[in-house]
C-alpha cells in the first residue's frame, strides 16, 4: 500500500484547467489508457501477485498474513476511498478466475503443479473471495457513514457491526474497536466510552490467555459487564493471529484506560473489579508503586460512591423506548429500540431530537410523532413515517434483587429488561385490548375502575453497551386489574423509602426510645459536625426528603389513601377477593411504619429551617391513622419504642423483619 501510494505522488500530473472550465483534463498514457486506469491495473496486478506467492510460498498461513495487511490497510484508509475502489476489486476477482483458469491448461511447471495438489485451488480461491467480500464490508459500510453521517446513532451502529464482524481477529477488532471510541469521545457519551476501553482490554486479555501469558480471559470481565464474555469470546487460534505484538504492558495499559474511563462515566463501582484482574501481576513483579496507584485510586472511587450515596445525587441515564413505522425508515421499520440519554433527558426532548433528525432527512410533512401507546395500524397513511417514543424505567424483578433494595448503580448497570405501564379503563363488553384502543379517557377518578398495562421489554444485550441503543427482542404484557395495581402502588412505595431505612445509623437505644440519650447524642453529635465544618450529611438527604413529601404531604383525596378509601373501606371490601384485601391491608401498615421510622430517625438531622416541614410530615402520619382506623373500623396505634404502626387488637412483628413480597403481575 505504501508502494502504490509512492508511486501515484510520482505519476504526470494533468495541465492545471482553463478558467471556467470547471474540469481537470485526465492524463493520458501513450498506450492510450487514462493514468488512473493504468494504476489501478498495475496495483491489481501487484496485489494479486502478493496473495498468490504468499500462498504458494507459505500456504494458508502466508495469505493469512497478507489478509490481515490488507485489511488493516483497507481500514486505515477508509476516509479516503473513492467509488473507484469497488471496480479494482472486480477486476481482482478477474485476475484470480482467469490466473486459475491459464493454471489449469498451461503447460507442466513447478508453479502449475502446485495448483494440481488436492484442495490447493480451492484453498486459495476460498481465501480470496473470503478477502474480497470482507473488504466489501468495509466500502459498503464506509459509503452509509457517508450516506448517515448525520444520525450519530446510525454511525455506531455501523461502526458497531464493522467491529463484531471482526471478533476472530483482534488486530482489525481493536482497529474498529478504537474509533467507536472516538465517535463516543466526541459526543460526549462516556459509559459507551467506557464500555468500549473495557471491551479493548478484555480483547487484550483474551488474547494473551491464548497464548498462555495471562491466566484470565475474557470470562473475568463478566463480573463488570455480561456482554464482554459474549462478543470477545470469539477470538480465532491461528497461529498468525498469535503472531501479534501484544503483551501483559499493553492489558496493563488497556486496564488503565478503562479505569480512568469508568470514573469519568462515574461508574465507580466497577473500578475495583477491573483493577482485581492485574493486581496479582503487580504483585508478582513486586511494583509497589503501581498497586499504591491502584489502591489509591480504588479508596478514591469508594469515597466518592459514600459522599454521593449519602447525598443522594447519582443520576446515571434516562431509558426511551422507540419504535420506528412506515417504510421510509427502510431497516428500521417495525423495530423497537431502547435508547439511553443523559439522565436529565425528557421525554419532550427525546422527541424533539429525533423528529429534527428524521424530518432533517425524509421532509417536515412526511414525519409524525406518537405518543399513544395503543393505536390500530390500518389507520397510519403508508407514505408517512411515525415515531412513537415512550419514557421507560429498568426492570429487575424479585429473582434478581437482593434482600436489601437494589442501589442506584445495580438498578442501572448491566440491565436489559425495561418496564412501561398504560392506565385504561375496562369498557363494558370489550376485552382488555379492546379497551385500549377505544375511544374516551383512560384515567377514572374512581381507582376501583382503573386498570393497567405493565410492558416488560427486553433488549439483545445489557446496558451500559458499546452503543446507546439497543434493539427490543422480547416483549410482555401483563394486565392487572384496579385491585392489583393498588397492590402494585403501595408495594413500589415501600420499595422506594425502604432503601432509606438505613442511611443514618441509630442506635437501639434510640429504636426503643425515642425521646432517650441515643436522639440526644444524634443532634449533638449533627451540631458539632456543623461547627466544625465536617463534611458529614447534617441535612436529610434530598431525595428522601422528596420522596417523603411525596408519600405524606398530597392533597386530598390523593395518595396513598385514595388506595385505602377505594379498597379498604369495609363496605367495599365485599367487591374485592379476601386475600388481596388483606394483602393491601398489610402494606398500608408496612408504609404507615416505614414513614415512621424514617421521620424518628432523621429527625436529629433536621435543620431548624425544615422543622416546620417536619411537623407537617408527622401531622399527616397521624391523620393517615385515623383515616385508616375508620375506614378499616378498628383502631390504629403508634407504637413509637418498637417503631411499628397496626391495629390494636393484633400483634405485630417489628418493621426490621417484615419482607416485602412484590410479584411482578397478581391474577383477578
């Protein structure tokens, strides 16, 4: 490739055009051929001639050299292929028909007797068409980079495929590999980034352990990301392949790379777990000063997950779920994809985007906007493209969660299953579906009528991923009637502010007394923090404190308590199955005690200036009660040395051991 470059700098330039005329004459050579035809004849022939002696030379092995050469000339020079390219490799795939057919009836030399030995011919005719249509792939997919270079995520997707199809070999998937990161580099989209260096140093891994220069391989990385196993585990074991100057230097760097890209994406948690799989080199070459920079960065990443945890503010990505109709989307129609933004993405902004890309290509008047989630397709016009967008949250069911509520980085790290639920009101004579797509409002105020849709989707692969949106491979629906989705409510509910039960440790003192020495030793010990600037929490966190207001702070006949008015009233418990009543009975005790507790124990933390909010809180508690002991005609006590909230007449285990049970659908 250098050669011929060489040699078209020292080709006759054309006489510069004359003014106005808009063209640059071709050169002629004095065989009457155009010079670039000329080059491109001789290059042919050239590179033929290298595949072919290569082959007969060293045989497979050979031309798996100059394979993986031209490829990674090929890729290298991407930018600057022109339409002309596509006709050097039809004339190539000329030269080798007419090359094998002249073999065949030529006369008996030590060259065509090579090409009589059993299976050579087609060994090396296999290998080149093998070469010629992976070079295809490559101009095939440069031209719809020229073609979308406005569709950032059409770009990496490209980009995306043109790596995978390279899996076998690490040279040319590492070559790929590099510029999806620089695509993501520059828009600023950094967990991709991430996954991309952690993607490279796996590939790096894996191809040292083939060698048997490194223990681990590409199944070490699972524990960070599922998907690393599933597309570095195809690595070819040809011995050229082998042959690549990769060593344990370059899986060191690699893991750097991806550490540092994993705190800038701020996914600190994942920091330990990279760095665990080159500790025991440093350790064996006895570097003291890398494990001090490893260990020092592993404290730092702990730190900032304490200070951020206890501040509540992680806020790692916003989900869409966009499904592309109409036949001008080409590739695209029919398809569902999960999208990941920036966590303060909105839905009025996602939409915005991506009318502007679509209407940018296919016309303002020939691209509309969905936001209905049910609809009949006969009515969409065939010579129009619809979007629809729906914001979705991730979806980790009970077979997958610990006993404790998941954290913000589990809920959205390594997650595939996506959930979006559709209120609607079941219409008398007509099924589920069919209420969907009828006309009228899906909202009743009366919530014994309400219904809902839960969709689970799931996509090809996990997120963070090495794009930012994923294809939809499975969908399910589940329909819960007005009862079980106030179950459902109330459960989420005490999912959501249970995970702040054990934010700020109290004492047991404390749990049996409230007004004890333990509440007193809290606020001073809150004080002194405050006079001396520690960088202790001596506020309750934000989103506790929003999340609390949410639950107790609602306006009438909102809430909670609008469950317990339409499901719990004696007179209406009658028109609901006995077990799911008492089921809904014994979460509002459950919400009632969380609510408790959380205001008891980070009361201490509280400032003078939300004291006021404080009061406000606990009066609602209180009111909740009440409300609750007459609609259920028994009384409801507080029990404030056990921190529990239930009837009088029943005996109630302390809120620490109560385990909530949240099936994903209850049946009607």
């Amino acid at each position: 490739m250098v050669g011929l470059r060489c040699a078209n700098e020292c080709l006759p330039r054309s006489n510069p055009p004359a003014p106005g005329s808009g063209r640059m004459d071709e050169v002629i050579t004095p065989s009457g051929i155009s010079v670039s035809t000329h080059l491109r004849l001789e290059a042919c022939g050239f590179l033929y001639k290298l595949w072919k002696s290569s082959f007969e030379t060293f045989g497979t092995s050979g031309l798996h050299r100059v394979h993986l050469q031209t490829i990674i000339a090929v890729s290298k020079l991407v930018t600057e292929i022109g339409p002309g390219f596509d006709i050097s490799l039809s004339l190539l795939h000329s030269l080798v028909d007419t090359d094998m057919r002249r073999s065949s009836t030529g006369g008996a030399t030590d060259i065509t007797k090579f090409w009589t030995v059993p299976n050579n011919r087609e060994l090396f005719l296999d290998e080149v068409k093998d070469l010629i249509r992976r070079i295809r792939t490559v101009l095939t997919a440069t031209m719809e980079m020229r073609l979308h270079n406005d569709d950032h995520e059409r770009l990496v997707d490209l980009q995306y495929c043109l790596a995978k199809s390279y899996s076998s070999n690490p040279a040319l998937r590492r070559t790929w590999l590099d510029e999806l990161a620089e695509l993501h580099k520059n828009s600023n989209s950094l967990a991709e980034f991430a996954m991309v260096k952690l993607h490279i140093a796996a590939l790096i891994a894996e191809y040292l352990k083939r060698r048997g220069e490194f223990p681990l391989g590409c199944e070490a990385f699972s524990a960070i990301s599922s998907n690393v196993h599933q597309e570095e585990s195809g690595l070819s074991a040809d011995a050229v392949l082998l042959e690549l100057p990769y060593t344990q230097d370059h899986l060191l760097e690699a893991i750097d790379e991806a550490a540092n890209a994993l705190e800038k994406s701020r996914l600190y948690e994942a920091i330990r777990s990279v760095y665990d799989l080159v500790v025991p080199v440093y350790e064996a070459r006895q570097d003291f000063v890398a494990l001090s920079r490893v260990y020092h960065h592993i404290g730092l990443a702990y730190e900032k997950i304490g200070n951020r945890e206890a501040s509540e503010i992680r806020l790692f990505a916003a989900y869409f779920r966009v499904t592309f109709y109409g036949y001008l989307f080409e590739s695209l129609a029919g398809k569902s994809f999960i999208y990941r933004a920036n966590a303060c993405q909105r839905l009025s902004g996602m939409c915005t985007e991506l009318l502007n890309l679509y209407r940018s290509k296919y016309g303002i008047d020939n691209v509309e906007l969905m936001m209905d989630y049910a609809f009949n397709r006969d009515t969409l016009d065939p010579n129009k493209a619809y979007i629809q967008v729906t914001y979705v949250e991730p979806y980790k069911d009970s077979n997958t969660q610990l006993d404790r509520p998941l954290t913000a980085y589990e809920k959205h790290h390594d997650v595939r299953r996506f959930m979006f639920e559709t209120p609607f009101v079941l219409q008398p004579g007509l099924s589920t579906t069919a209420s969907l797509l009828a006309a009228g409002p899906k909202r009743s105020d009366d919530l014994s009528l309400q219904w809902k849709r839960r969709t689970v989707l799931t996509t090809e692969a996990t997120f963070p991923h090495l794009r930012r949106r994923l294809e939809v491979v499975d969908m399910q629906e589940a329909d819960l009637c007005p009862i079980d989705a106030a179950i459902d409510a109330i459960s989420c509910k005490n999912q959501e502010l249970r995970t702040y039960i054990d934010r700020v440790p109290v004492s047991s003192s404390s749990t049996n007394n409230r007004s004890g020495g333990a509440q007193q030793r809290l606020r001073a010990q809150s004080e002194a923090n405050a006079q001396s600037g520690s960088r202790e929490p001596t506020n309750i966190p934000f989103l506790m404190d929003m999340h609390l207001q949410g639950a107790l702070l609602t306006t009438v006949n909102a809430g909670p308590m609008a469950y317990a008015e339409a499901f719990l009233k004696l007179e209406n418990q009658v028109n609901f199955p006995s077990e799911k009543v008492a089921r809904l009975r014994e979460l509002f005790f459950e919400f009632l005690t969380i609510c408790l507790v959380l205001l008891i124990r980070h009361q201490p933390l509280m400032c003078d200036a939300v004291r006021k909010k404080y009061s406000a809180m606990r009066q609602s508690l209180d009111r909740y009660r009440v409300e609750l002991s007459n609609l259920l005609k028994e009384e409801i006590t507080i029990d404030e040395k056990r921190l529990i909230i239930g009837p009088k007449s029943a005996t109630i285990e302390p809120y620490e051991s109560t385990k909530i049970n949240d099936p994903m659908f209850h049946e009607c």
